[in-house]
C-alpha cells in the first residue's frame, strides 16, 4: 500500500432503499438515525487541509445523493481533491438533476439481489450511461451472495462500466437477517487475504480511511462499527490526532498481527467467511468477561513498543509462544558504525561468490550442517529435503545472495533477496532469508569480517532513500547472527506465522 489515501465518509445512515444486507441498516426512517455534523464537517476540512495524504473524498451514506448540500459545503472549501460517491442510482430518470451539483472523478453504482426490489433496471442503466458520457469512471458495485447472483449482471450493464463485486459482510442488517456466503474458508487463506481497507489491488492503491459521524476515522466500514461490538479506543481516532500513527487498529493490521494470529486465536472455521468476519469475532469480543485479555495475550506481539530491541531470548520466548518465523523490521535511521570499519574480506582469506545452481549445493550443505548441530534431532529427514528445496531456490533466485569461502571450503552464507514479493505481505520488501557462519571453520578475524561485510551488504536496506520494508527471517545459524540483527537497528514492527 502507498503513502496516498482515499477517505471515505459516512453522510448518515438515511437511504430512499431498505436493502437485507445493509451494513449500516440504512433506510428512509433508520431505526437508530446518525448524520455528520456541521462542526464535525469544519474538523474534518481542517484535517484535510493538513494531511497531504488525503488525495480522494469518497460520499457514502446511506445515500449520499440525498445531502447534496454536505457534499457541496466540504466540495467548495477543498477544490483540488479528486471526488468519488457509492450510490444506489435512484436518480436515473433525470441524471444531470443530481449530477450536475457535484464534482465527481469516480461513481460506484450499488446493484445486486439486494438492491434489485428497489429500483427498475432501465432508470439504473440511465444513470451509469450519464456517468460515462460525462468522463466519470464509472463501476457497477456488485455484492455476491451465491453464484446465481452473477446473472443479474447483464441485465444491468452498459458500455464504459467496469464491474467490481464483494461478498456479503456479516455485519448491520445481513448479521441480524444470518445473510453471507454459506461457505466458510481456511483460517490461513483469510489470513493471507489481509484487510479490505489496505489491500494493494485497491482501486488506484489509496489506503480507506473511513469517517464514522459520532465516533472517528477507522480503518473499518464494516463489524466493528456497531456500536454493541468492538473498542471505541481500538478502533476511533478524533481528527484532531494523528490518524497514521495513532490509531491502534490500523496500527494492527499494518503490521500483520492480526491475519497472522489468526491460527493461534483458534477463530471456528464458521466465523472465517470473510477477513471481516474473522475480525468482528476476534475484537467483537473484546468486552467479553476473560476474553478480552485472552486476546491481547495472543496480540503481545502488537504491542511492544516501537523502541524496544528485542535481544535473542525475547525472540526465542516469543517463537515458541506463537510458532513465528520471521520478524518484519522497518528501516532503522542510520546504522552505528563508520566507513573506516568496513574491512574487505579478501584481507582476511575470505572470498565471495555469488550463489548460482553451479555452487547452491555447497551453501545448503554449509547450512544444513550448522543447523543439525545447533538443532539436532529437530527434523526428519523429509523436512531436511523440504528445507533443501525451499532455501536452494530462494539462493538462487534472489540473483544477490553470497557464499563465503576459506581455503576453497564454504565457511559463510548471507541469503538476501532485494525487491522480492512477500507472499504474506503482498507486497515488494528487501527479504534477508538467512545468514551466519559455521564457527569451527573460521576465526575470530574471519568472523569479524564476514559481520563487517554484512554490515556493507544491509547498508543499502536501510538507506533513507530506499521505500521498501526489510522482513529478516530470525531463524538463522548461531547467536552471533541472531545478535547482529540488534546491531543493524531493526525494530520489531510485526510478525508473521510461519507457512
């Protein structure tokens, strides 16, 4: 996810439509009636203006189309935002009525089984043509409860309309009607879905901030807005604080905590319909007597301080704990040593080759070496080869990774891949996979050098220009590795459940 961010907020709740699967139970009367305020308005204008990161306005509701007078009073103090609305489209039969009194960029148009009883096909396809002869981007916004629903989709559609569909979310109205897909998916593979509001493959990749009239900006639009679910303090940050830095849900799921507890909070394979649905279990239930801190347990993790080093036996503690197998690090500011300390390997009887199929063989064996003696008896002797597999392509693939010789006999191995795509993260990082040495083969010298030359290899990770993350596998050879991580500054900003 980039630094650029689309905030989305919530008009009221008031709708011309009562659909089943209404997430904020919207209707012409809503049973419990909210709206933005005039003051929340001029705070959040504010907030804008001094958060460059704010790039798209997105309307929702409820119906939007029905407070025309909001949109334009928050359109006219902020002209040089992009402007996007999700509509229902009940305006079909006079569109440039509507239209014409709003400046928009991008329309997603609401239309499915749900939306279907409410308004006639012909008005709705009157509307979405408007759209797309004005320039607007235009998206049919379609919610997919079974897989019959995708015959409604050419009834609907026009030309110069993209179709982008979800599946139902268990919160609102479709909770209290037991409305969602029926069937539910691994706990593993909700957690790799990761969270709708920060997903990469979002539409021009702008993060979802949503504004909640009476409660704050969050990254949820879904569960957790119900005021009967949830952690007010978890989940709302007021506009007059830092919503990047302050908010702790956000701050969760940024990290990866919380797809990665997935397996550890032992969620039942019923509530993994959805992230959302495995969310609203997990934080829905924070106001439950002993659960709330049976789940923080589980986020420990989560909340160690951003300035807290984590030295090899906290990291060993909290590997068993949880099953982990990588720390994701942030780039620390500067690293603490001088250019006159970096000494070449080659003064010390030390070359490097990098590792290619012609040489892999030589680097796993160093590895598998060092780790049978440091774990013996850990593993069978189909998990070696498992091992032998995995670590052999990402070497060789990474096209960067070096094997360290004394003597023409592999001594060292340092495993970084720069730019990969993090399976878990969905994103690209600067991976270091593995490093160490095997110390009855070296010296202290030798030792010295191969950390030194490290230290080159990483100063480019944590370089100020560099925009990608740094994930640094801690399982690596011996302590003097895992300790040299500490010394490089990286700082434990989240966690990841090994595959």
């Amino acid at each position: 996810m980039g630094d650029e961010s689309e905030l989305f907020i919530v008009l009221s709740n008031t709708c011309n439509f009562k659909c089943s699967h209404c997430v904020s139970m919207s209707a012409p009367i809503p049973e419990n009636k909210f709206s933005i305020s005039l003051s929340e308005i001029t705070d959040l204008v504010e907030w804008i203006k001094n958060e460059a990161r704010i790039k798209r306005i997105h309307f929702s509701g409820g119906e939007p189309t029905l407070h025309l007078d909001l949109i334009q009073l928050i359109q006219v103090q902020l002209p040089n935002l992009s402007y996007a609305m999700t509509t229902n489209g009940w305006f079909g039969k006079n569109p440039d009525k509507i239209l014409g009194k709003m400046r928009l960029d991008l329309v997603f148009f609401s239309y499915d089984q749900f939306h279907k009883p409410f308004i006639d096909t012909e008005p709705l396809r009157n509307a979405m043509g408007a759209t797309v002869r004005k320039g607007i981007r235009t998206f049919l916004k379609f919610t997919v409860n079974c897989a019959e629903d995708f015959a409604l989709i050419p009834e609907i559609m026009v030309p110069g309309v993209k179709i982008v569909s979800n599946s139902t979310v268990l919160a609102g109205r479709a909770r209290k009607k037991n409305i969602g897909i029926s069937r539910p998916s691994k706990p593993e593979m909700v957690a790799l879905e990761g969270c709708p509001s920060l997903r990469e493959d979002r539409i021009d990749s702008l993060e979802r901030i949503v504004f909640h009239p009476g409660k704050g900006l969050s990254p949820c639009c879904g569960p957790l807005v119900d005021p009967l679910l949830g952690d007010p303090d978890l989940l709302f940050t007021k506009t007059g604080e830092d919503y990047f830095r302050g908010n702790r849900m956000r701050n969760f799921l940024m990290r990866g905590n919380f797809l990665a507890q997935v397996p550890n909070l032992n969620v039942p394979v019923e509530h993994c319909k959805s992230q959302c649905s495995v969310c609203e279990y997990i934080y829905g239930r924070f106001k439950t007597p002993g659960l709330r801190s049976d789940i923080m347990k589980a986020m420990e993790p989560s909340c160690i301080p951003l300035n807290t080093y984590l030295d090899s036996d906290d990291q060993d503690r909290l590997k068993s704990k949880f099953r982990l197998a990588y720390f994701l690090s942030s780039s620390a500011s500067s690293l603490a040593i001088a250019k006159s300390e970096i000494v070449a390997v080659e003064a010390h009887g030390i070359r490097t080759e990098l590792i290619t199929e012609a040489n892999q063989s030589r680097a796993l064996d160093l590895f598998i070496r060092a780790f049978e003696r440091k774990c013996p008896n850990r593993a069978s002797a189909e998990e070696l080869a498992d091992i032998r597999t995995k670590l052999g392509g990402f070497l060789v693939n990474s096209g960067s990774s070096l094997l360290y010789y004394s003597n023409n006999q592999a001594v060292g191995l340092f495993g970084i891949w720069r730019g990969m795509f993090h399976y878990f993260f969905q994103k690209k990082v600067n991976h270091v996979g593995v490093y160490g040495y095997d110390s009855n083969l070296v010296n202290k010298t030798q030792a010295q050098a191969m950390k030194q030359h490290w230290y080159q290899e990483m100063i480019g990770l944590v370089d100020k220009n560099n925009k990608l993350d740094t994930t640094v596998r801690i399982d690596t050879f011996n302590l003097p590795s895992l300790k040299l991580a500490h010394k490089f500054g990286f700082m434990v900003t989240g966690l990841e459940i090994s595959p």
